[in-house]
C-alpha cells in the first residue's frame, strides 16, 4: 500500500508541474524543479541518520579526559519511508512556489 502511495505523490508533483506550466511558463517549472529536488535531497540526507545528542563521558571515574558520544534519540528511517517523506517535502515546496508565484504575481 505504501508504494501506491509514493507513486500518487509522484503523479501529484507531476500534476503540479504541469500546472505551473500552464500558469506560469517553462522558466518558473524548471525553478520549482530544481528547488524541489534540492529539497528531496536535503530531506533524504537528513532521515538517512537523524541528528543526535552529544553526550560527554569519561573513561575512568577520577579521570579529566572528557570523549563525546553520539546518542541516537531517534530511529533510523527505512528506505520506503525515506522516500515518502522525501517525496512529501518536495511536493510541498514545488506547492509553495506555484502558491507564492501564482498569488504573489497577480
């Protein structure tokens, strides 16, 4: 079921590209692609590993040696998943141009 949901939003951004096209031209699609796929990427690095929290411990209990280690509060994000919400932060960011430029422009 999930597959059938990244292809939907898959098909949404298209639709949303074709849109814009219409609305807007061919210089305003090839922006929102470009931001959009900038976005994709950033949101697929980003749950690839969630950040973590720095966490200072010593080796020996009397020692001032001080090493930092990362504690994971968050779980790592499987690969479907990764994609979904990649898939969601681009379609939302290539909605956000086409609203800005569409509302903004007239």
């Amino acid at each position: 079921m999930k597959n059938y949901q990244a292809l939907s939003l898959i098909l949404f951004f298209l639709a949303m590209l074709a849109g814009m096209d219409i609305m807007l031209g061919h210089r305003v699609v090839a922006f929102a692609t470009c931001f959009s796929a900038l976005w994709f990427v950033i949101a697929f690095v980003l749950l690839t590993r969630p950040p973590g929290v720095p966490e200072f411990v010593s080796e020996q209990p009397g020692s001032d040696e001080q090493f930092v280690v990362r504690r994971d509060i968050l779980p790592q994000v499987p690969l479907p998943e990764r994609l979904r919400l990649s898939l969601t932060v681009a379609c939302g960011s290539c909605l956000l141009i086409w609203l800005s430029l569409g509302l903004l422009g007239h």
